[in-house]
C-alpha cells in the first residue's frame, strides 16, 4: 500500500485551507518535495499535470499517512478532489502513483483530468509563490 501523499495546491500547509489542516491531523509532514510535471493556475486552485519533459517542476510537500487513517483520509482527499476511482474519466482530479524526486518511494498524486487549454501555466511550478505574486501589490505609476 502507498502510504506518501505529494500536495502541491491548496492542501499544502501554508494555505491554511481547512483540508490542509485535515491532512497534517492526520500525517506526519515529511517536507518539501518535487514531481516532473507541469503546474497550471485553474483559478480557485491548480492543477498539475505529468510531463515527459525533465525540466518541468511541480514543487510542493511530501506526507507520509497514518496507516490507522489512510483509507479515511484518501476516502475525504478523494472527495474533495473530485476524484472518483468508479468513474475516472468523469472526475476533476485523479490520484495516480507517481515518482517523486530524490525518494526511494513512489506517492499518491492528484493529477487534473480536463483540458488545460486557455490556463495559465505557473511558470517554475510552485503554487504558493504564485500566490505570494498575486497578493503583492502593483507598482504602477500612480503609487
């Protein structure tokens, strides 16, 4: 059984999105990590992408779950994902098994399912700096 979760999106703990905080109740925080993939802004939250591509970066964080709450967890992680295992085709995530960089073990990855036609691609993969870019504010003229 895969026991590592990769987040890279709103379940990462600097959100402080009410899932994150469920995910670190319920295991144990291994820290930062990488996967080869493509990361892409889908508005409220991202969306990543696999990549054979070696220079694409999806950076977030490595979880290791509590055996005694890892089919609760998966169960509530799927939900809020849209991930449905009886109908992937039909849902807005899947989690996939998929390598992570400099680890022996493969982890749980929430990979999006629709087209990424017309999103904006977060250029060097990290969810939490475009968000920091989005927060800053402009430096126009008029300041």
């Amino acid at each position: 059984m895969i026991t590592h979760l990769f987040v890279y999106g709103t379940l990462r703990a600097e959100t402080g999105h009410p899932m994150a905080e469920m995910l670190r109740a319920r295991a144990r925080p291994l820290g930062r990590a990488a996967i080869q993939g493509r990361l892409f802004d889908l508005g409220a939250y991202p969306g990543a992408v696999s990549s054979e591509d070696a220079r694409d970066v999806v950076h977030g964080e490595m979880y290791e779950l509590e055996l005694a709450h890892a089919a609760r967890t998966l169960l509530a992680l799927d939900d809020y994902e849209g991930y449905d295992p009886a109908d992937p085709a039909g849902s807005l995530f899947v989690r996939h098994e998929y390598p992570v960089h400099d680890t022996p073990e493969p982890a749980w990855v929430y990979f999006f399912n629709g087209s990424t036609d017309g999103a904006c691609r977060i250029e060097g993969g990290d969810y939490l700096r475009a968000l920091a870019g989005r927060a800053a504010p402009s430096r126009s003229a008029a300041h």
